[in-house]
C-alpha cells in the first residue's frame, strides 16, 4: 500500500473514532478544508436564526423594551459568564465587549496603577497585590512579549507612555530574568500568533508574582483551542478575541477578566457610563460599580454580542469540553505534521511550530521561501490557511469542525502545489 492511499486510510479510521465528529455538522461548511479558525472561525448553523430573532424581533417589535425584557443590559456579564469556563475561571470574572486591543489597554494600565499603588511590597501567594505603600522602588516599567501580535506591543507603548513607564520588549523565555523591583507589569500571549508556540503560563505567572508585578495574558490563540486555568494558576488580568475558536463571528466582541480579589482595584483608564455604580443617575462624577462590571465602558455592541451568545451553544453539547477539544486538537496536528514528512519533499517547508505537545497551540505554521503565492494557490486549489510575512504558511485547527481526512487533503495538496 503506497503512502499517501495508507494515510488517507488512517484519516478515514481516525474521522470514526473522533468523539467529536457530530459538532462538525452544526457549522456551515463546504467542500472547502477550511485551516483558517485561528483568523476567522465557521458559522454555527443556527446563528442567522437567532440574529434574525433579533433583528426582527427583539429589535424590530420591543424595540427599547428588548434592554430589559431581552436582557440585553445584562449581556456582557451573562455572556462572559459562558465564556469563563472555557478559560478556566468562575462566574462574575468575565465581562464581553469592546475590541481585543481596548481591553489589552484597560487591562495593562490598571495592571499598573495597581502595582504601583502597591509600592514595591506586593507578591505572595496567588498574585500581586496587598502591599502596604512604600515599601520599595517605584513601579515604572512595563514587560511586553517581544514576538507579540503588533496591536499588543502598539498598545503597551502606549499604556507606557500613559503611565510614565519604560516599556522593555522581551521574549517570553526570558521573562523570569528580566523581572525586577521596578516591573509594574508584563504582558504575554499564551499562543504565539506566528508561530503557534504555547507559552507557560503557569510558571511565567508564578515569576511575575514572585517579583510583586502583576501578569496581563493575550488568550487569543487559546480560547476554546486548549485549557487556560485563569484561577488554577492565579492570573491576575486576561483579554482575548472571541473570533477565532469561539466562532462568535467576524469583529465579535472580545473579553476580559479580572480575578474576583483584585475588582475592587481594577481602575479602568476609560470608566465609562456602563461601569458607573448607578449608570442612570447621570451623576456629573464617576463611581465603579462593584465585580467585572468594572470592565464595560459604553453601550454594548447588542448585534454581535448576541451573535456571540448564540455561537456558544456549541459547547452545550456533553460531548465539547475543553479536554476533548485539546486532545482531538493534539492528535490533529500530529497527524499533519506526519503527513507533510510524507508528501512534501525534504527541505521545501520547515516546522516552525514545536513539536512538544506541552509547546503547541492549535495551529501548525511551516516556513516557506514563496508563502505568500504558496497559499494563494492553495487557497485556488480549496484548501484555506492564512500566510504571515515573510515566510509562514499558517494552518488552524478547530477541532469542532476539522477532520483527520481535512488534515490529509491539505497536506497532500500542499505537495502538490508545492510541485507545481
């Protein structure tokens, strides 16, 4: 049997076994392999039903009486309640809206001030925080991956800028040594968007505490891909989009958390109307409202948000759960990377993904000297991923709508266009 008809043989036993084989139905999908989640996730079939309810109906006959009696007011509490397991948190953590980048920017320069409320004397178990006031250097400096996507470094000068900080770039790895009396915050990305390296989150958040800093976590890339374990390992601030593997839909609204002891610190630098204690008081002077609330700035993105809602129900089935998802989205990526030694020629493409499950997100990227025109044939040939400059084919995994025999197709037809 040759190769390539043993390991479409090996998709096809693979596809059988998989626990989670039925979610793929509940998306819309095509002939398409479509590789490209981690930009954009599929449609979930029964969301045009429920934005038409809303459109039509909660918007179209209540009208303004849909804030109350379609709950849409409490939408970004309820919603990121969803959310929170699936990072690994308890309810009343979470709260959906604004955009990726607005959330990093709350998150980072609350995370600052609260540092340097502190003083230098924070730290201890679970977090930083809790210190007495003078008690040591001034907090002025700002850690910030330095493979982050671009808006996470754009905005982390900023926040510095906004705070009096100096901003240090600084790879992930060398994050513990980097860390000293004056570090106010580091902010990381769990998932490299390039390159698809999983971070350590658990021991890059225990090195922040132990230096009284406070740790701010991009979970773009792992949301709904892997286990997070927000309150396991003591994350104090975290942002992610709600696009990629949480299907919530082109600009979907994106998240954030603040770990239930640090709310009553969490001095957002934009308070809006939605997070004032008495929103319809009108009051000429802000007070926060207490819990994630604190979070919201101005009035939800109702249509989206909602689309959002609807797109979680996938994961009310018994058989999603994030350990499900993890092991399928291993096995998936193995199984490409196997398929790519055995039908792309030696030395055309290269892994730059690691290899270490404990090292890997949900995204496979290869390095190729044409990439960019690699994926626009490929993308022809019915097999979508995304390109990153200069070199990096990117391959996204979801595991509620990919396959084994998808992971298959596109690594053989990625031989073939690679061939010519």
């Amino acid at each position: 049997m040759s190769e390539p008809r043993s390991l479409a043989g090996e998709a096809e036993q693979l596809d059988a076994a998989d626990g989670l084989a039925a979610v793929r139905e509940r998306f819309v999908l095509d002939d398409v392999t479509y590789l490209d989640g981690n930009s954009l996730g599929a449609l979930p079939a029964h969301v045009p039903a429920r934005v038409a309810d809303v459109v039509g109906r909660q918007w179209g006959e209540l009208r303004i009486r849909s804030w109350e009696e379609s709950g849409w007011w409490t939408a970004p509490e309820r919603i990121g309640d969803r959310i929170a397991p699936l990072v690994g948190a308890a309810a009343g953590q979470v709260v959906v809206g604004d955009s990726t980048s607005v959330n990093v920017f709350k998150a980072l320069v609350a995370a600052v001030r609260m540092a340097q409320e502190d003083g230098g004397a924070g730290g201890g178990d679970g977090g930083a925080g809790g210190g007495d006031g003078g008690a040591g250097p001034v907090r002025d400096e700002i850690l910030v991956d330095a493979t982050t996507f671009p808006t996470d470094g754009y905005i982390a000068e900023s926040a510095a800028r906004m705070t009096g900080c100096a901003l240090r770039p600084v790879a992930p790895a060398e994050v513990p040594g980097a860390l000293g009396d004056r570090t106010a915050a580091v902010l990381l990305n769990h998932v490299d968007y390039r390159s698809g390296r999983l971070h350590d989150l658990p021991g890059l958040t225990a090195a922040v505490h132990a230096a009284g800093a406070y740790a701010v976590w991009d979970l773009c890339h792992s949301a709904g891909a892997l286990p997070v374990g927000l309150d396991e390992h003591g994350v104090d601030l975290a942002v992610g989009c709600t696009y990629k593997y949480l299907n919530g839909g082109p600009g979907s609204p994106a998240y954030l958390y603040v770990r239930r002891d640090l709310q009553p610190r969490f001095d957002s630098p934009l308070p809006g109307w939605n997070s004032h204690a008495e929103p319809f008081g009108m009051r000429p002077a802000y007070a926060p409202a207490s819990g994630a609330v604190r979070g919201r700035v101005g009035t939800p993105d109702i249509l989206s948000l909602l689309a959002l809602d609807a797109a979680l129900d996938v994961w009310d089935e018994d058989a999603v759960s994030v350990a499900a998802v993890r092991a399928k989205s291993l096995a998936l990526t193995d199984f490409f990377l196997r398929c790519v030694g055995a039908y792309v020629p030696d030395g055309r493409v290269e892994s730059v993904t690691p290899a270490a499950h404990a090292e890997r997100g949900s995204q496979v990227a290869l390095r190729c000297e044409d990439a960019g025109e690699v994926m626009k044939r490929l993308i022809e040939r019915g097999v979508v991923g995304d390109y990153r400059a200069p070199d990096v084919l990117r391959f996204g995994f979801t595991p509620l709508y990919v396959g084994f025999a998808d992971v298959e197709r596109a690594a053989r037809v990625l031989s073939r266009t690679l061939a010519g």
